[in-house]
C-alpha cells in the first residue's frame, strides 16, 4: 500500500520531540514537506507558511498541525480548501467554535479530519476505561501538575490569550477522564490563578460532576521536583490509580501495569486509518470542559511570572 504524503506544519518542540520520531517511524507515511516561519528539519523541504506549502507541494494528501491553537483554525481551512485530510495536534482549535467549524468544513470537503488527544493512547488508558466499565463510581481525584520552564521553556504564548495556560497540559487529564469514566463529566464550579502580567491561569482547581460523583481536579504549571499527572478513581471495588500521564495502572488485587510509550505512533496509525476509511474523529469533550471551566470560574490574581 503507497504511503501517504504528509506536511508537517509547525516544528517546534513538540514537533521535534514526538512528531517528527513518530513519522519516521510510520510505515503509512512519508514525510513530504514541512512549514514554519522559523525552523527547517534538515534533509526535508522546507516552507514559510502553510499556503506556500499547498502552492508547492499539491501532491501532498494530508497535512499535520503542530501549531499553537491560536491561529490555527485558518490554517486548517486553508488545508481543508485545498482538499488535504487534516491531523490536528492538541487541543484541536483556540475555541469550541473553531473546531466545531472546522468539523463540518471537513465533512463537506470529504476529507479526514482528526482531532488528537494524545494522552488517550497512554499504554494503560484503555485498560483503565475497561475495568471501571462494571464499577460504580464514588470519588474521582485529578492531580495534573508539571512545571512550565522545563516542558514549556520561554512559550509566552502559553499564558497569553488563547493560549489554555495551564490548561495546555490539564486537557491531556481531561482526555483521559472522558475516555475511562462511564458517564459524562460536567463543571461545577471552578477558581483559577491567573499572573498579574498574563492573560492565562498558571493554576486551577474545578470540580466536575460524574454520575453521582464528584470529581476534584488540581493543575498547577509551578511544580517542581517529581512531576505529577495521576489520577484517582475510588469504586465500589477499591480505589484505581493510573499515575505517569496514564503510562501506569493499580487495580485492587492486580499487579501493576505499564504500558509503552507509543502515543504519537499510535495517533499517526489511527489518523491513517481515518484517511483510508473515510472517515474523521472530532471528539470535543476535553475542551468543551476547558471552556465550560473558564465560563464559571473566580479569577485570583496572583505574583507576575517570568520564564
């Protein structure tokens, strides 16, 4: 089967780090052109914006978005217009509305467009979701705690308007939520800190319904040491522990697991099966959440952070 051609748009760090090993790797793709206003990968032809690579390069069949969300809904028009299948890192668009256009965009074009959550594909999320599948839920606890300067060194854009703030890395806790809990989550109530000199929180606290359960959730952008990305489910059966960003499961009376870190391989295989199906997946709970949250929350303004 030919692989697929694809640009990549965006090489950042999150391009370098996980996008660019997992297209290597893919036996679906080839990578056949990048876009950035700043960075080249070498030995990959390189272009300044996303139109001068469809001008270029009409060939191509798909393209990836590694952009920051703010701004990026223009580019995924552009590639939709041009008839190209569209990968969008997360989260998918700046805003629920961008997204849900850019969904029905899609599909009047007959491309593929796919919406990435790549926590969910953590090597325990799936084990997780089918254990608590027959459980009742009591107590859902999220603790999603990282520190900003070393995953996101110098990214102003973060903490600016339309960039999540610490949302960036909670919506990764939330994807995971949405996919293991059996029953929707609502917000109930929300309070983020927000830096004097910034227009994004750099921690939060909400609290979110499940069911009959409550759900506490903190993110905070400010940890240092041992970094945390865990989150608790007490049942009827005992309390489940998935820790590591969804990498490690405990289970009552069950052996640990941990599952390989092969999320970005994992996103690339599904987005290829997307394309040859003709099919999409849009799933926009995580930053319906996200957006719920801002909508009730108290604002506390807190110390100015610098990088």
């Amino acid at each position: 089967m030919d692989r697929i051609k694809l640009g990549l748009v965006g090489i950042g760090k999150i391009a370098r780090d996980q996008h660019l090993p997992a297209i290597a790797a893919s036996v679906d793709f080839e990578l056949a052109a990048t876009a950035s206003r700043h960075a080249r990968v070498d030995g990959v032809e390189g272009h300044g914006s996303i139109a001068e690579l469809i001008a270029a390069r009409p060939e191509i069949d798909a393209l990836s978005l590694c952009t920051p969300p703010e701004g990026r809904f223009e580019q995924a028009m552009a590639a939709i217009a041009a008839g190209k299948h569209v990968m969008l890192e997360k989260p998918p668009a700046a805003t629920v509305s961008e997204a849900r256009t850019l969904e029905r965009a899609a599909h009047a074009a007959g491309v593929s467009l796919y919406a990435t959550w790549h926590s969910r594909e953590a090597g325990e999320v799936d084990a997780a979701r089918d254990w608590l599948a027959a459980r009742r839920i009591d107590v859902v606890r999220i603790r999603w705690m990282e520190d900003i300067r070393q995953w996101h060194p110098g990214q102003d854009w973060i903490l600016a308007a339309g960039g999540f703030g610490v949302f960036d890395p909670g919506i990764n806790a939330l994807s995971i939520a949405t996919r293991i809990l059996p029953q929707p989550l609502t917000v109930l109530a929300a309070t983020m800190d927000i830096p004097a000199n910034r227009a994004c929180p750099i921690a939060a606290s909400v609290r979110f319904r499940t069911g009959s359960a409550e759900v506490d959730a903190k993110f905070d952008f400010l940890q240092t040491g041992e970094q945390t990305w865990q989150i608790e489910v007490e049942t009827d059966a005992g309390l489940l522990r998935l820790t590591e960003g969804g990498g490690r499961l405990e289970r009552p009376g069950q052996p640990s697991l941990s599952g390989p870190d092969r999320e970005y391989p994992r996103l690339y295989r599904a987005f290829a099966e997307l394309i040859r199906s003709g099919q999409s997946d849009v799933d926009l709970q995580p930053i319906q959440l996200v957006a719920d949250a801002f909508l009730v929350a108290e604002r506390r303004i807190v110390d100015p952070f610098q990088f």
